[in-house]
C-alpha cells in the first residue's frame, strides 16, 4: 500500500475508514455518509458514499429522496 493509499482520497489528511460504496475511492470517517439501500422485498443492505456520490441519484438511489447536503 502507497502512502496515498493510506489516506483518505477526499481530505488527504485522515486514515481512510472505508471504500465509497458509489466510486470506490477510499474515504475516511468524516468524508463519508451511511447509507442504507433497500431492495423492495424487505433486504437492506449498508452503504458508505463519499461526499460526492450521496448527492447523486445515479449512484445513491436514496439522493432523490432528501435534500442536498450543504
């Protein structure tokens, strides 16, 4: 693992914590948002998004739902 592999892709200061559910990039605990993606017949599945991805529809079929985060 590089050393830019050990930081978070967004901020570049902190320990990733987790890989953007939408891009895959690594995000750390403040640059990514909880999710949770229900498939219709009742299953829920968690989903980290970085903060570009939670606002988008075509990656977070939640982001049509809820106001944009500022």
């Amino acid at each position: 693992m590089t050393a830019e592999e050990r930081k978070c892709t967004l901020c570049n200061r902190e320990k990733p914590f987790t890989i953007c559910t939408g891009c895959g990039v690594p995000v750390c605990e403040g640059c990514s948002r909880f999710e949770v993606i229900g498939s219709g017949c009742g299953c829920v599945w968690p989903a980290y998004y970085c903060l570009k991805c939670i606002d988008d529809p075509m990656t977070n079929p939640n982001a049509a739902l809820r106001e944009p985060l500022k």
